[in-house]
C-alpha cells in the first residue's frame, strides 16, 4: 500500500509539474501579445473547483479531476465550447482580433516550454551523472537467452554487435533500435556475424519482454534468501550457483522465476552448486509461486561510464528529447501495424504511474519528468481538433490561403475534437484497468 502512495504521489507532482508550465506557457504567450486570460486551472473544475482565486481579469484555480488542466483565452473557441463571447464584436484584448502569426505563437508555446523543459532537464542530469550502460564490447560470453527471448532468433552466447547493418557498444540502444525499426539485427555467434531477421512478430514479442531484458551472461549466484521462507527452510544459502531446476539447465534468473512461478504449490528439485560441490534440494513454492530468494547481479564489469561537459550535456538534452519524440513516432507506427494486438502494449496514467519506482529517486523523477514532457509535446502537435496541433493547423491554413475558418466550423470542429479525445481517454483508462486486472 506505501509503494503504491509513493507511485501514485510521484506521478501526482509530475503531472501537476507539467499541466502548470504546459499551460504557464500559454498564459505567457497570450500576455506577451496583451490577449485576456480569464482562467488558469491546474486539473479540471466541472463543477466545483477545490480552490480558486481572481487577480486581475483571471480566474487562478485548482480543479478535482486530474486529467489535465487548462487556460481560457478570451475570444477563443476551446474546449470549454462557450460560443457566447463570440457572438458581439472582437475587442482589442481578445484572441481572435490578434494576427494569425501571434495567434499560432500563443497556441505553440505550451508545446515549445514542453520541450525546452525536457532539454534542460535532460542536459542537467547528463552533466550531473553521465551515462552508465551495458557494454556489448565487455560481454565475452554474450547474453543470456531463455525459451521466451529465443523467439526472437537469439542464443544463449550471441553478443548483440548492430542493427541493420550499423553499429553500436550500448546494449539498450541496440535493443530499442532493434524494436523500433525492425530489419535485421546482428549479432556475433561463434566468432562470427550472423543477421537475424526482425519481424514484426519478434518487435511484439520484444514489447512483451520490455525490450531491455536481456542480460550478460554469467553464473546466476543467491545474493540473499528470505528467513523463513520456503527456500530457506529447505537449505539454500546465499552465494549458491542455479545450476538446474527440475533437471533443466537455469540459463537465467528470468527463466528460473518463470518456472518456479508455474510450480506454484508444488515442489521444485534444485540443483545448485556450493563451494565446488554439487548439492540437491527440494523446495515448496507457495500459492504465490515463490521461494523467497534473490539473485546477485553485477552488472559493473560490463558496464562503461561516459562524463559530459557543458555543451556535450545540452548537445545529448537535445539528442534525448528528440530521439524520444521519434521513438513515439515509431511507436505508433508499430502499434497501427500489430492493429488487435496492440492493446496489450497501449498504456495511460494508471500504467505510467506503475512504472515508477517504490521509493522515492530524484533522479530517477526527473528523467522521468523530461521523458513525459517530451511526450506531451509530441501529443499535443498532433492536428487533432481541441489540442494544440489542431489550433494551429487551421492558423497556418488561414496564414497561407489568407481565409480564416469560421467561428461556426471552428466550433463543429472543436466538437469533433471532443468527441475524439474523450473517446480516446475512455479507451486508455479502459485498457490500462483491464491490463491491471489480467
């Protein structure tokens, strides 16, 4: 229960963090332009707002439900779908008496603060802790692959070199390559390059394991046992070797909890090795599928270390923010291609906010703040009506053609835009429920 507070608390203050400088970012904009803002509301008030306040000509509040938040310019259709205003003559403060050109800046400017919050973010923690990664030039031994990732074409000893014919030292990065573009991917077996064709079947299966989880090979040792459990009870000491499990060989801990998992109120045989003798144990895994035990990874000998200067932190914030923007591009790509499948993949708040970590990581929560703002940018672009990408689509149009759209089609579009939104929220908090249930 305290995990899931401190997720759910993390996750709050992110969004609070994002929705306030998103929406800053217009408010910002349309005072530049001396445009009338008459709301500023972190999460939405329908019907009653928690808190608010009015300074000035705007309305400063807090709403009850955190789905997002928003500003309400004068002389603007938006979501808020209040046509009234429109009906009598643009005044000089209003949105729609402003040339197009400060128009489109007002509607990008939550967008370019997304961004430029990421960046600076993501600059910051480059210079402050460098790179850490997985070094596929220090796996001797390769990685380890169980029956699940053998899907995918790889052995156990392959040593992941490339995709699609370039090169890469960093594991991960061959890894979300390998998943976002598909191709081939290249490893080195028995000294030599062998290609393995990447299907699309192989990227669901790669989204299925969480495409990171392949570790160096290496000897999968007890790091700690649990007094009391089942295991500990039945004689296994920390510092063992897994060497077999039910007389299969264990090639990883992954595949090794697997199989424990499926022997859920049975007993499992063990065969582990202990100051060079070779001992046999049977241990009962609970309802649960657990014996209490813990493996010793030490990833360090095959990681390398990278520090930053000023300008290589800014130069590797831009590079991450818009790698990740490229990333949910190929994302949804890969998503319209697995079509029925890709429910299974889709996440929202309830999902993000899983992925968060039970203790409270500072760095962890920035890196993660930076990553949803970059995303947030990216989805609000999108020409959909009702968000940002939509207002300024139908600014450029009017830019270019010199015809502004009616207040009417403005209106029907925004409705649509509607439509398409909350359908799309429904779906997303749906899917992650149904994902949490399964």
């Amino acid at each position: 229960m305290e995990a899931a507070l401190i997720k759910a608390a993390q996750f709050l203050l992110i969004l609070s963090l994002l929705i306030v400088l998103h929406e800053g970012g217009h408010f910002a904009a349309a005072k530049l332009f001396k445009t009338r803002v008459e709301r500023f509301f972190l999460f939405f008030d329908v019907k009653f707002a928690l808190f608010k306040k009015k300074i000035g000509d705007t309305v400063y509040g807090i709403g009850w439900l955190p789905l997002g938040g928003y500003v309400k310019i004068a002389g603007m259709i938006d979501e808020s779908m209040d046509t009234e205003q429109m009906k009598s003559e643009p005044k000089p403060w209003e949105f729609r008496s402003k040339p197009a050109w400060q128009r489109l800046i007002i509607m990008l400017a939550g967008i370019f603060v997304n961004l430029v919050l990421a960046i600076v973010i993501f600059a910051v923690m480059s210079y402050k802790n460098g790179n850490t990664y997985i070094n596929v030039d220090k796996m001797s031994q390769g990685v380890v692959v169980d029956s699940a990732q053998a899907r995918l074409g790889l052995k156990t000893g392959d040593i992941p070199v490339g995709v699609n014919g370039i090169e890469y030292d960093n594991l991960h990065q061959i890894l979300t390559k390998a998943l976002m573009e598909g191709g081939t991917l290249e490893v080195k077996r028995d000294g030599k390059i062998v290609k393995l064709p990447i299907t699309l079947q192989d990227r669901a299966n790669m989204l299925a394991l969480q495409k990171t989880y392949f570790l160096p090979a290496e000897p999968i040792v007890v790091d700690s046992v649990l007094a009391g459990g089942t295991a500990f009870k039945a004689g296994l000491e920390k510092g063992d070797v897994l060497k077999q499990i039910n007389g299969q060989p264990i090639e990883s801990f992954t595949a090794f909890a697997r199989e424990v998992k499926a022997n859920a109120n049975k007993k499992i045989n063990l065969e582990v090795e202990r100051n060079g003798e070779l001992k046999d144990l049977e241990i009962p895994v609970n309802s649960e599928g657990l014996i209490g035990v813990a493996p010793a990874f030490n990833l360090e000998k095959f990681t390398s270390h990278e520090d930053y200067t000023f300008i290589q932190s800014l130069e590797q914030g831009v590079d991450k923010t818009f790698s990740l923007i490229t990333n949910q591009i190929q994302s949804f790509a890969l998503l319209w291609e697995l079509k029925g499948e890709a429910t299974k993949y889709v996440s929202g708040p309830i999902g993000m906010a899983k992925a968060l970590p039970a203790t409270w990581d500072w760095d962890y929560f920035w890196n993660f703040t930076a990553m949803l703002s970059a995303v947030l940018a990216f989805m609000n672009i999108l020409p959909i009506p009702g968000l940002d990408g939509g207002h300024a689509l139908f600014t450029i149009y009017e830019m270019i053609t010199g015809h502004k759209p009616s207040d009417k089609f403005m209106g029907i579009m925004q409705m649509i835009g509607a439509i398409i939104l909350i359908s799309l929220m429904v779906f997303i908090f749906g899917n992650d429920i149904f994902n949490l249930m399964r």
